[in-house]
C-alpha cells in the first residue's frame, strides 16, 4: 500500500464565491486526505469573502469587477503564509488568468484540473455545465483545446436549467436544486450518454442531491481537492 506524507506546505483558499462551495471544497478535503490524525492534515490558511462582486454579471459588463479583489486576497493569502493558491470558483478564473502569473506563489487551476480529470474519466470528451459566464466566457474551451479534448455544451434552454440549479444550492435549496440537476442531466444522457461536468462549484452539491449515479460526473470542487492534496503530500518510498 502506498504511504504518503505531508511535504509541509499550506495551502490558501479564497472562498465565499458561494459560501456552500468553498465549505464542500474544506469538506472533501479533509475527507481525502491521506491523514489519520489532526497533525497530519495540512495547514489551510482560508478568506472567505462573500462579498466579492459577482464573476458572472462583471463577464457581461454589467456590473463591477471582481479582479482587485481576488487579487488582494490571494496577495492577502501568500502574506499569511500560504504555499499554493485554491479558488473554489469556476468564473472568478476568467479574471485570475489575467495577473496569475504576477502571484507571488502557484495557483492549482480548477478549470485546468477539471478537464484532465473528464479526459482520465472518458477521453471521448464530456458535457459541461456552468454558469451563463463560464460559458461565454470560453475558458473551459480553451483549456480543452489546450489537452486536444472534446467538450459538449447545452443548449441555451438546457444552459439557463444550469443556472437555475446553480441559484437554487446559493440560496440553501438542495432539493430543488437537485431535482433540476436530475431533469436536465438525464435530458442530456438521452441525447449523448457521456460524463457531466459540474463545472460550477454549487454544481457538484445540486448533483450529489439529484440521486444520479456518482461515477458519471466529473467534479470542479474534487478535480481542486486531488490537485490541491498531490502538491501538498509526497509519496514515501
């Protein structure tokens, strides 16, 4: 059995972008883990800011922008100590390519990490499912293209069912949220029976209430969690 241990390095989350996805994202970390005791969990240095302006109204100009904040926080995070960088938020890394280079310290890429783990999943490519913003702003797209994947997007009826699920886990109702998970995912089986990809944070939590089978979605919050718990653990020869 492989045995690994924690290299010592912390890890940064900037959180609140929504408050249930960067709580999910602390959760699934700590339950993966290769720890058996407290002192063998790493150090996570958190900001939650739920107060940052919203990623997807600032894609489509109509609102502020998010980007002096996100980078003062992740500023804020490596000041604090912080070795690597995790947001739990698909949308908030249309800004964050933008000075992700002038970071003091690496930031672990969700939309990047995402795609590889639906190419380790199916190599025949995935849906994806985001919000309005992600979508326009083609940055799965990119990523994609970048590891020659094939991506399959909803259509604009499909797309806005997405987004109603994506408020309805913001707003505290799981239920409802799965229920349209379940409606739209299974709309999209029918078409093409490939993986999902929850590629919005409040996503993997309206799929994990939808009662649909685990091992056919690929996960934004879990693609960060396996990334995050690789550069934070060395495996011990």
């Amino acid at each position: 059995m492989t045995k690994y241990k924690k290299n010592g390095k912390k890890l940064g989350v900037l959180g609140g972008m929504g408050p249930a996805a960067a709580a999910e994202f602390l959760r699934q970390l700590a339950a993966r883990c290769p720890a058996a005791t407290d002192q063998e969990h790493p150090v996570v240095y958190m900001i939650g800011d739920c107060e940052i302006p919203d990623r997807s109204t600032a894609i489509f100009g109509k609102g502020e922008s998010p980007a002096p904040v996100l980078q003062a926080r992740l500023q804020q995070l490596c000041a604090m100590g912080a070795d690597i960088l995790a947001v739990p938020c698909n949308t908030a890394h249309y800004f964050i390519d933008d000075f992700r280079d002038d970071l003091p310290r690496p930031l672990v890429h969700i939309i990047e990490e995402t795609v590889l783990a639906a190419q380790r999943l199916n190599p025949d490519g995935a849906w994806m499912l985001s919000t309005h913003g992600t979508r326009a702003s083609g940055l799965y797209q990119k990523y994609a293209d970048k590891h020659g994947y094939t991506l399959y997007l909803p259509n604009d009826e499909q797309a806005e069912k997405a987004q109603q699920a994506i408020l309805h886990v913001k707003a505290g109702e799981l239920a409802l949220a799965g229920a349209v998970t379940k409606e739209l995912v299974e709309e999209l089986w029918r078409a093409r029976d490939i993986p999902v990809m929850t590629a919005c944070t409040e996503l993997p939590l309206g799929y994990a209430a939808s009662g649909l089978p685990l091992g056919r979605e690929v996960s934004s919050i879990g693609a960060l969690v396996d990334a995050c718990i690789g550069l934070l653990y060395d495996e011990v020869k």
